[in-house]
C-alpha cells in the first residue's frame, strides 16, 4: 500500500505544470468576474459602491487590452494580477479569485507540502521563520531566502498575493505575508505539483547558496468534518511569574473537538482567573482567520460591563437601488440592507443586543490582546470590541483585518467559476458588517512589535513579551 501511495503522489508530478490563460478569453472573463461582483457584492450595494467598481472595470479594460496584445496567453498569476482592482476597490479581503482544479489535483496539491515558512521584516529581507532542513544542510531561522527556483523572492511572492485575501481595505502587507508564511500551497496552485524545490539562501557570513527541499507528505483532514483535540485550537497557560492568564485561541471556527468544548473551556478560564484573583489577562489571536460570531461574542461576553452588539450594522447581498417598478416597501428594504425574510433574520441576529455575563463572572482586570498580520475576518472584530470601548490594549502588527467594515460574515455556499474551462473560482461572500467603534483602516495596535532575526534566532517571541510589559503597566 506504501508503494501504491508514492505512485498515486509522483503521477501528478509529471501531468501537472504551470498552467496559461488563453488571451483571448481574458476580456470576457473579465466581464464576468465584474459582474459576479457587482450582483452579489454589498459593496456594490450603494450608488457610491457600484460607481467605484466600475472605474476597476474600466481600469481593467484598459489593462487587458494591452497586456493580451499579440500574445496567446498569460500565465495565472498575470491573470489574475490583471482582476486585482476589482477586488482592491471593494476593500474586502474575502473577495478571492485563485486556480481552479479537479478534486484529483487539488487533493495532490494539499498534501504535497513544501516545508518553507518565511516572515517579511521591515528591512523587505524574507528570512526563514523555522530551521529549515535540505538535502545537504540545515539552516537556522532567520537565515534570508533571496530565491525561489531561481526567481527572486520578494517579486515572485508578490505575485501570487494579488486578489488572494486577508488585505481589507488595501492592506496588502497582510495579504503578502499569508504567502510568505506559507507558500506551499500557493506555489503549487500556480507552478504545479513539485517533488522538490530548489532555494537561494544568504548565510550570515555572506554566502550565497542554492539548496534543495523536499515535498513532505501531510494527509489532509478537514476539521469541519471531523473532531479534532482542543488543544490546537484553544490552550490556556500562565506566565512564568504566575500574574497573567494567557489564552490562546488559534481559530474561532466551530469545530467539534474530541475532547472538550469551546463555549465550556472559555467558562473554565475565567473560573480559574477568578479563583486565582489573576488580574492580567492576555488573549492571543494572532493568525486567527476568524470564525464565528457566537465564539467571539461570548468571549467578550467576560470582558463586558455593558450589552454590545456583534454588528452595529448589517448590509445583505444584493443591490440597495430600487429597481424598474419596484414597490417602495421592496425598495426600503434594500436601503436598509435586506430584503428577503432569510437576509432579514440574519441582520437582526447579527445587530441584536448582547448582554454581558453576571457580575460574579466578569472579568475586570487588564486586558492585551495580541494581534498580527494574519488576524482577520470576525477576529478584527473582536479586536476592535476590547481596543475601541477602551477594555484593553492591542499589541503586535496591523491586521489584515478592516476598522470600519468586514466582508463576507455568510456566504452564499454557491462555488462560482469562471473561465471557458472553469479556470478559477471567485469566492463572493455576501454580507458586511460594520462593527461597534469602526473606524478607518485596518485594525491597528497601540503597541506595534515587529519580528526581528534576533529574535527568531534565539527562539523568542518579542511579542507576547512586549503584551506581558503592557498588560503589567498600571
């Protein structure tokens, strides 16, 4: 069965390469993708909204034209680099166009992984974030990645950042170092499975060498299906001094877990807090992608001396204009953002008032929040609760997560692709929602905490150690 395994992983190897786009299909999928947008976007909900995306549109247009002149086809990332403004105006970093595959390809690509994971510093060096172990060496972390297959680095990934998420209004740093942290995947999306992968490394005495890694298998398993232990998405610990509870909570997706429960281990943290008399709390989300809004609420539930509201606001899918002979009430409805009883009963479960728990189980001690790059979606959120009503702190690196608006709280669950072969899929999420205390921009710290090669090397975390100084400050 070993052996019927490797065959099944090097197949692909050989079927599959760097795929191109017919040029004379990218102006009609141009279109298209325009379209999607404008009909199920709520960004485009607004006179305002659809006028700026039909600027992109017009940008796009001219792009197109010059970029497909006398030419057979571009390659996927230039594609989809050419559709990036149309997803750039809407400030939605849930807006993703990427490669479409059969579930035979995709499936290979998943568990066909590249150990690289890198960090972009301020200086614009990418270092490697974990040792990294070739063919013929190991290498520390903080040692510089100056290539990629021969292609420098800082270019290549750049490319395959467009139009990929996580950069809500413009904040594309973020989106670039989702790719940079972890380019496996993406990689192979557009550069084909590969068995290995040759790297460009500058040691710290100067030397440039070129090294080789190998693809490690990793069976994928998909937690909305099925139970994994808790202890990956949640953990709890105290720090060395014993004066601050430091919960980390990794995603706030409703997974089923083996082993514990996330509304009951929550619960059990504040108890402990209580029954310690800890009054320094940090809550870790950095590279938390989001989830649920339930998860988050009854969080800050403890945090809260006062009701609060998930969403402050809530626009659905769907243009607010009236239409051609429309009845007014329709048309009041899609001002107000909704206009089927479904879209209705979401807004008002997502804008209902949340009481906070009962005085015997609040927290009321201090509060840092630790952020980075990769916090997101409802994780913004949460962020902006405890920073924006002057609960806590927030510590670490802009999110890519919005200040003012977030994007793509429900999906419509429809794949939706595009192309004359369905070359790639458009993920449209389709309701925004304007938090408590928005504000302009990304979802910025008090403190910000880069990482350093210093740090990396002597396996620190700067960041948790600068929350611990704030969390402590009176």
């Amino acid at each position: 069965m070993k052996y019927l395994f490797l065959i099944l992983i090097i197949t692909p190897v050989l079927l599959f390469g760097q795929r191109n786009f017919p040029a004379n299909s990218v102006a009609e999928t141009s279109e298209e993708i325009f379209t999607i947008i404008k009909d199920r976007h709520p960004f485009a909900a607004s006179l305002e909204g659809l006028k700026a995306l039909e600027a992109a549109r017009t940008q796009v247009q001219i792009e197109v034209k010059e970029a497909v002149q006398g030419r057979d086809s571009v390659s996927y990332p230039e594609f989809i680099q050419l559709m990036a403004p149309l997803q750039e105006v809407t400030g939605c970093g849930h807006l993703i166009l990427e490669p479409h595959f059969d579930s035979l390809e995709s499936s290979a690509i998943r568990e066909n992984y590249l150990p690289l994971q890198m960090v972009l510093l301020e200086d614009g060096r990418h270092v490697l974030k974990t040792g990294l172990r070739t063919t013929q060496d190991t290498f520390p972390p903080g040692t510089e990645v100056t290539a990629i297959e021969g292609a420098p680095v800082g270019p290549l990934l750049k490319s395959l950042a467009y139009f990929s998420g996580l950069n809500d209004q413009g904040n594309d740093y973020a989106g670039r170092m989702k790719i940079i942290r972890f380019p496996s995947i993406y990689y192979q999306w557009h550069y084909g499975l590969k068995k290995q992968l040759e790297v460009t490394l500058k040691t710290d005495g100067g030397a440039i060498r070129k090294e080789v890694i190998l693809a490690e298998n990793r069976p994928y398993i998909d937690p909305k299906k099925v139970k994994t232990d808790i202890n990956k998405t949640l953990a709890f610990s105290f720090s060395e001094d014993g004066e601050t509870g430091i919960l980390d909570i990794n995603k706030f997706s409703s997974y089923k877990f083996t082993n514990g429960n996330y509304y009951k281990f929550i619960r059990n943290v504040f108890d402990t807090l209580h029954k310690t008399n800890t009054q320094q709390l940090i809550i870790d989300i950095r590279d938390n992608g989001g989830g649920s809004s339930d998860r988050i609420s009854a969080l800050y539930r403890y945090l809260s001396d006062r009701e609060f509201q998930f969403s402050s606001a809530t626009i659905s899918t769907g243009p607010a204009r009236a239409l051609p002979g429309e009845k007014g009430k329709v048309a009041r409805r899609r001002a107000a953002g909704a206009i089927t009883k479904k879209e209705r009963r979401i807004q008002k479960a997502l804008t209902k008032k949340i009481k906070p728990m009962k005085e015997g189980l609040l927290f009321s001690g201090r509060v840092v929040v630790l952020v980075n790059e990769l916090s997101f979606s409802a994780s913004g959120i949460f962020a902006r609760y405890v920073q924006g009503s002057g609960r806590g702190k927030l510590v670490g690196m802009p999110a890519g997560a919005s200040a003012g608006i977030t994007y793509g709280a429900k999906s419509d669950g429809k794949h939706t692709y595009v192309g004359p072969e369905d070359n790639f899929e458009i993920k449209v999420n389709t309701i925004g929602l304007v938090p408590e205390f928005s504000a302009p921009g990304n979802v910025t710290p008090d403190v910000t905490v880069p990482l350093t090669v210093a740090a990396l090397r002597a396996g620190r975390d700067e960041q948790l150690e600068r929350a611990l100084e704030v969390v402590g400050e009176k």
